[in-house]
C-alpha cells in the first residue's frame, strides 16, 4: 500500500478498517503499535507503522450539526468535501479550505494543515472537541472548556496522542466567493508591495515557477463585498482572459471556477474541485513556513537559489496564514507565511536541494509542515515549538508505553 504520490510504501503488517468505533476499541487495545491513516495525502512517514495501520473511511455516521452553537460533529474519516456538501443546504459554512477538498478531516487538524488568507487560522483553529481512542481503547472526549490549556496541544497531535474518532469543528454564516486570476506579476513589485497584495482578499496564492523575475499567476478569492469590480490590470500583472490551473499548461477543468464568477465558498476556496481527481500523483511536496515580517527577505533568500529549484520543481505557491495558539502548529504564536513546493518525482534530486532551500532560510526560523519533505535535524525542529516539552508531557500521559509512536516521530525529537 503507498501514499497518494507512490511515493512512500506503508511497511503495516497488517491494516484495519474497522466499521464501528468498538471494533476500533479493540483493534487499538490489543496492537503492540498501530497509526492511522488519513486520505494518504502525506508525503512522508509519519502515518507509517510496521505493526497495525487503521483506516477511518468505513466509520460513516452522518455529521451532527448543531444549530444553536453554530457547530458540526463528524467522523474523523470524513473527507472536507463531503462535509461541505452536506453544509451546502445549510446557513453555515467552515472558514476556510485547504487546496484540496479531498483530505480527511482528522489527518489534517492532526498536522495544521491550512488554506490561505492573512485573516485566516489553519484549518485545525476550528475545532472546539475532539473524541480519542486511547492506546488502552478507552474513549476519551475533550473540549478547550474541558481541558484548558492542555486542550491547544491535543488539537494538531500528528496522531501521537490516540485515534480521533470524532471532530468538533466551529462553523461560520455560509459566505459566496469570487475568484479572479492575474498574470505576470513582477518579482520586484511583489516584493515592494507584498502585504497589500497578500491581505487584498479573502484568499490569495501566489504561483511561481522559479523562473526569471516573475510571480506567474496571483489566485485572488473575494467576498463580493469586498471590491466592485476586478481591474484588468493590477500591480501590472493582467486579467486571465480563460480559466487556469496553476501549471498554465494544464487542463484547467479540474480547478475551481473562475472569471470573477461569484460561488458558494465551498466551490471556490479550493483550488480543485472534489469530483475530480487530483492531480495525477506523479509529484513531491514541501513546504515551510517563517514568520509574514520575513516574509520578503525568505523570498528573496529563495530567488537567489532558484537556479536549483527551477529544473526540478513543477510549481510553488506563497500564502499566508494567521497565528494561533495551537502547540505544534506551524502557525503557533506568529502570522507565517508559507512557502510551498510541488516537485516532480524525482527524489534524490529533490532529497539533494532541500538542504540548500533548509539553509537559506534558517536566518528566519523555518517550520516545516508535518506532513511533506524537509530534512530539518530534530534539534531545530524542537527549537521551533516552544511547547514541545508539554506535548512530551501530554504524550507520555496518554501514551506511556509508546504504542502510538513510530519512526518518524523519533526522527523528529519526541
């Protein structure tokens, strides 16, 4: 079995999909060692185990939606798509989307996974509970009143505190989204004008091949109230006159509408569309995040190494992500922008430039995202997390014999 990529194959002795949340009581109570995975969407091993791998997607109790307290409850297997059809006929809505709607839910609150907009916290800052399976297959339901302080360090857990069976998420009033594409951006007058461009709308992505001086395409996604009219121009990039994927040479159906036609926000905060596959797989990811008043200088640190990025990237995207106070969030305690990376699949090549990427920007303290490819030494992972040593505490709390730790948790410092 491999990951959405191909890129890694799961070493599990066995793996479990178990249909009800007592049979993964069991399954967990009984495994020497065991992890869980998501939708496979990770590029590296911190799903993998060589004991018992256990798989969500046949825990398919509907979500529960509370009218009074504006919040959801659904199954941790439960993909962002499929929760944003079933809000669709709602007045609610979730803050924000990653790219991809395909992603399951618990596997990305476990790893603060995110969508963009300075506004905006990672997609994780919404949940307000959590229900675990213990290593002892105890059920255990947390909440930020139930919990206090410790709460914020079990909410993004990278699956080594239990199973998350149940999610809790907080909703906001259902909003419509337009999105409007320019290209050509200048790298110079990006850089002059970054927080203006960045914090202009709802949602923005920048997307560059590292090619040149040129930010290729700005993805702008906006509440209608927030402009009249697009300009043809801005920043002296230009209107698309079509519908673009980020790779401009790419089949644009697969991605969400644009042209400035206004949507509901789940058919327009991701990039792609969920009846669509993603992607073809045939890629590697990676990306970190500095702090937004870095920002500038990351970039520029990055554009002095382009010409060993350039051959082998398929594209890369800028983005910005509000602070929260979330333990092991790659946003903890500062507004981050994020720096990410979609390689071809060419490993050792990509395995050989990461280091040089690591060192141009340890000036700004890079935290890397938990799910994709970096080479950060564990020393400096653990010098990123001022709350690392509580996680330890809380781990060893509900862990004691280690059953849910696995290679790459060791690999990073815990």
């Amino acid at each position: 079995m491999q990951n959405w990529s191909g890129h890694h194959t799961f070493s599990a002795a066995r793996i479990h999909r178990p249909t009800s949340i007592a049979e993964l009581q069991r399954i967990v109570a009984t495994a020497t060692h065991c992890k869980v995975l998501g939708s496979a969407h990770s590029f590296n091993d911190i799903a993998d185990t060589d004991a018992d791998l256990i798989i969500l997607d046949q825990l398919t109790t509907p979500p529960v939606l509370d009218m009074t307290t504006g919040t959801v409850t659904v199954t941790g297997g439960m993909r962002y798509g499929e929760l944003a059809y079933f809000l669709a006929d709602t007045r609610w809505a979730l803050h924000n989307m990653a790219s991809l709607p395909h992603i399951s839910i618990a596997g990305t609150i476990a790893t603060a996974t995110h969508g963009s907009g300075v506004r905006h916290g990672n997609l994780a800052t919404a949940v307000v509970g959590l229900e675990y399976v213990l290593a002892d297959g105890s059920l255990l339901s947390i909440s930020r009143a139930s919990y206090g302080d410790d709460f914020a360090g079990m909410v993004v857990h990278l699956g080594a505190l239990g199973v998350v069976t149940r999610v809790t998420l907080q909703l906001v009033p259902r909003f419509d989204i337009r999105q409007d594409i320019y290209l050509g951006l200048d790298f110079t007058t990006a850089m002059a004008n970054f927080d203006a461009i960045m914090s202009a709308s709802y949602s923005v992505s920048l997307f560059t091949a590292w090619q040149g001086d040129t930010i290729d395409q700005i993805w702008r996604k906006s509440l209608p109230v927030e402009i009249n009219d697009m300009p043809d121009t801005w920043y002296g990039a230009t209107s698309a006159t079509r519908e673009m994927h980020p790779m401009a040479s790419y089949n644009p159906d697969p991605c969400t509408n644009q042209m400035g036609v206004v949507g509901p926000w789940h058919l327009r905060l991701p990039h792609f569309k969920l009846e669509f596959t993603p992607g073809i797989g045939d890629e590697l990811q990676t990306e970190y995040f500095v702090d937004r008043s870095d920002a500038v200088a990351a970039l520029q640190a990055i554009k002095a190494i382009q010409h060993l990025i350039a051959p082998i990237l398929h594209i890369a995207e800028i983005r910005t992500i509000a602070a929260d106070d979330l333990w092991l969030s790659m946003h903890y305690q500062r507004d981050s922008v994020a720096l990410h990376f979609t390689w071809k699949k060419i490993w050792l090549q990509v395995n050989a430039v990461l280091p040089h990427i690591e060192a141009a920007l340890a000036p700004f303290a890079p935290r890397a995202h938990w799910g994709k490819l970096f080479a950060l030494p564990a020393a400096q992972i653990q010098a990123g997390y001022p709350r690392m040593a509580d996680f330890g505490r809380l781990r060893r709390q509900f862990d004691p014999h280690e059953k849910f730790v696995n290679t790459f948790l060791k690999r990073c410092g815990f």
